[in-house]
C-alpha cells in the first residue's frame, strides 16, 4: 500500500535551468577528484631538450690512490700530452710512476637555451684503477657533443660522498671512492644550435607518456582556451600547434601561454616496475589484484667448508699440509598455498602482498606468476 504522506507530497519538479546547475555542478565534481595538470608538466616542445655533453680528462692532486700508470697507459698518454701542451717535453721511453693522477671521464647535461658562460654541474668517473678521487682536482677539460664540437670547459675541486680506510691489509670503505661531482664545474663557451617550429611556423608537443585520451584532452584545452583551433592531434604523442601570424616576442608568448593551459590527464595505466639489480618493486595507484591462491618455496645451498692440519708420518721426511674438507647440503623449504584477497586499493594490494611474508626476490617471481595467471591487473616492466 502507497504511503499517504508521500502521495500528499506536491511532486518535486526541477526546471531547465536548474537541471543545468546540478549538472554543471556535478561535472565540476568530477573534474575536482582528477588532479588537473599544466601542460608543461605533461608535455614538451620538439627540440627543447637537454643535450649530453662527455669528455676524458685528469684528475691531480691525489694522496698516492690514483693509477697505476703502468696497468693504464692511457693515463701517461694523456698526461704527456697534457705537459706538451704546456711547453714541457717529457723524454721518449721514459715510464712515469706517479700514484696522484688518475684518467676520468667527465659527463655534464647541457640545458636547452644555454648561453656561453652559463654553468653546469659535471660528474667525474674514474676509468682506471684508481682507489680514491677524494682530494683530487680536475684538469681543464674539453666536453664535446655527439658533432664533435667543444661546448663546455670542466675544471674544478672534486666532491666525494663517503669514506674509506686501509691499514695492515684491513680496509673499510663507505660509498664508492670512484666518482664525484663538481657543482657548476663547467662553462658553457658555445650554445647548441636551436630550431623551434617549421618554416610554417608550426610547433610540435611531444606528451611524455603517450596516450591517445591525453593527446585528445590537450588538444581540446588548447583550442578553448585559445578560443579558436590551434591545436590538432597527429597521434597518441604529438600534438601539432599551428599559431598563426606573430608578432615580436609572439612565439615565446604563445609558447608561454600554451605551457601554462590546465588539462587532465587521462587515468594512468597500471603498472608494476620491477628492479632486478636491486630488489626493488614499485607499484602505481592503479594496480589491482584478484583473488587468487600463492605457495612459494625457497631453494638453498649450503657448502661447509673445514680446514685441517695433516702431519706427516715419523721419519717420513714428509712436510705439514692443509687440508680442506666441504660438505655440500641442500635444502629446500616447503611453501603451502596462501590466498591471496582481490583488492582495487593499492594499499590493500600492499597489504595481501606483504602478508605472503616474501623477499623481495621472491616477490618478484610471485608478481610473474600472478601476472601470467590474470590475477594481477598490471604491466610489467623490468628495469
């Protein structure tokens, strides 16, 4: 039976234009719980990049860790001709042995729109046998681009994270003692030749992570906000900008304004980053798992190695020997079969995860196993 009081209720009746507002109003909510990006944080301009700069050079000025010239001839070579060039002849067939040089190689990212002496950050890696670069300053060192060409000049006192130490055939160490960076240790002495747009003047977006629903919301927040079509996708990665006629300083502006457009990103794929140097495993927020059952078992060999003093017989003329006897075992670990909930939070994937109690080396062989068996709802990407 129908309530009275509800059939005495006047119906509520909502009108066009407050249909709109709810509407309206439901949209902005919707939009609110997807974080809006700018499109310099989504995006780039085609040939605004860092360019890599190398170079071999000299470290001096080590207390006796650098290399032993006569294992790295090149470190000789590159001193000889370091003193020629500085007016001193070093005799033919002599062989240095100097323990305070050591060869690097000096890297060094070189920004986009770098004018001439503009600093840079350089890192200095030993490529010799040097033990240590603490203490050790740089030589004046030409970096070159892929063309050959010099850009930058790298000089300076080298920083070093750590420590080490040596004594009576005892040594410990913190960190390694092969690398270190010198912050503004380079001078830009020539900018990298730059081209923004085509003879047309167009100008390419290149999206960081390619995706065919970001590619289509770029180009619809450009062309509102610019109020007419400025922008058009070619494909999932590039968007194609076409400004029209400039005026002085118009192309930065555009740029400028085009980088600062809000837009929000399509849902990011779910992915699991995997590192098989390290042990680490990394999730996004977009991972999911589906219930499923995991038994895992852990595989060990054991090698028991003792060693034994064994004495010659009287009269045997024999000498004392040593004598080494290994036992090898092998065990394995019985895994029973754990379940696994189905989980769309990622704190709750984390949770099901950590209680299989895994290593992280195991976990790795579990995510593979669960991927293969549909149950994890990911990429994954080995690194």
């Amino acid at each position: 039976m129908a309530d009275p009081l509800f059939l005495s209720r006047p119906a509520l009746r909502l009108g066009r234009p407050l249909l709109g507002l709810v509407l309206g109003l439901a949209g902005l909510l919707c939009a609110a719980a997807a974080q809006a990006e700018k499109v310099r944080d989504i995006a780039n301009f085609a040939g605004v990049r860092n360019n890599k700069l190398v170079g071999y050079g000299l470290v001096a000025g080590l207390d006796n860790s650098g290399d032993q010239t006569t294992q790295t001839p090149f470190t000789e070579q590159g001193l000889t001709n370091m003193l020629s060039q500085l007016g001193i002849t070093v005799p033919q067939g002599k062989n240095m042995q100097m323990r305070n040089i050591a060869a690097v190689m000096v890297t060094a990212d070189m920004p986009p729109f770098a004018r001439p002496g503009q600093q840079l950050d350089v890192v200095v890696s030993s490529v010799g046998n040097a033990r240590s670069l603490r203490g050790g300053t740089l030589l004046m060192t030409p970096l070159k681009g892929p063309d050959g060409q010099v850009y930058a000049l790298a000089q300076g006192n080298l920083l070093l994270n750590g420590a080490s130490a040596a004594a009576n055939g005892s040594s410990v160490q913190i960190n390694q003692q092969g690398g270190g960076r010198i912050a503004g240790g380079a001078t830009v002495e020539r900018p990298v030749p730059l081209q923004l747009g085509d003879a047309n003047g167009a100008l390419d977006l290149y999206l960081h992570q390619p995706d065919f629903a970001t590619a289509q919301r770029v180009v619809y927040a450009i062309n509102r906000d610019f109020g007419r079509a400025v922008a058009s996708a070619v494909d999932g990665g590039l968007v194609r900008l076409a400004p029209g006629p400039q005026s002085p300083n118009g192309q930065v502006n555009f740029m400028a304004r085009v980088e600062n457009v809000e837009v929000t990103p399509a849902v990011t794929r779910p992915k699991v980053i995997l590192n098989s140097r390290t042990g680490a495993v990394v999730l996004n927020g977009q991972v999911k798992l589906h219930r499923a059952a995991v038994a895992h078992g852990n595989l060990s060999i054991v090698i028991d190695t003792q060693n034994q003093v064994v004495q010659p017989e009287p009269f045997s003329q024999g000498q004392t020997a040593m004598q080494s006897n290994s036992n090898i075992s092998i065990e394995q670990k019985g895994g029973a079969l754990h379940m696994v909930e189905g989980a769309a939070d990622l704190m709750d994937v984390v949770k099901a995860l950590n209680a299989l109690g895994a290593t992280p080396q195991d976990l790795m062989s579990i995510l593979e196993a669960l991927k293969a068996a549909g149950s994890l709802r990911a990429d994954l990407e080995i690194i």
